[in-house]
C-alpha cells in the first residue's frame, strides 16, 4: 500500500526534511567531485555545481509534492467547500441526494 506509506511519511516532516537535505548535499557533493577530477578547483567546482544544479529551494519544493500526499489536502479543501455550498443551498442539496438516489437504484 504506497499510499500508507506516503501518509505516514508525511506525518515526519521533520525527518523528512532532513533526508531531502542529505540528499540534496549528497548530489551536489558528487558534481563538484566531478569537476575537481576534471581538473577544476574545489571552489570552482562547487559554483559549477551548484549551477547545474539550480535552484536549491525549488526542487525541494517539487520534491515535496511528488513525497507527500496533497491530493488528501485538496481532497479535503474540496471537502470543505462542497459542505459549505451545501449549507448555503439545501434545496439544492435535497434535489442533488435524490436525483443520485433514484439513478442508482
């Protein structure tokens, strides 16, 4: 079940962001060995490095919306929402659960 895995990794954030961290400082560390092998000196190297690399903050943030679930966040601010047109139009909602009532019959 992957998607109990992503529930209760998201639940250690914390963790979480410090193996993203790891990670991230571990790849950059490979680049930059890279170029010193290449003949470039460490300060160069890790500028390059970090170039190619981009932005830092950006793909942390890419990486947390592929690793945590945020389709259970929208799917409760849509939760949220439909409760809330609901209240606001009950004759609305009445005709709605009946229709979906009588077609499934």
């Amino acid at each position: 079940m992957p998607w109990l895995n992503r529930l209760v990794a998201s639940l250690r954030k914390n963790r979480l962001e410090d193996q993203l961290d790891d990670e991230l400082e571990f790849h950059l560390e490979m680049r930059t060995e890279e170029f010193i092998a290449g003949g470039m000196t460490p300060d160069e190297a890790r500028y390059r490095a970090q170039r190619i690399f981009g932005n830092q903050l950006l793909l942390k943030e890419r990486t947390r919306e592929v690793d945590t679930i945020a389709w259970i966040e929208t799917l409760v601010q849509d939760l949220r929402y439909a409760s809330r047109m609901l209240v606001k139009n009950p004759g609305f909602a009445c005709v709605a659960v009946l229709t979906l009532g009588i077609t499934q019959k």
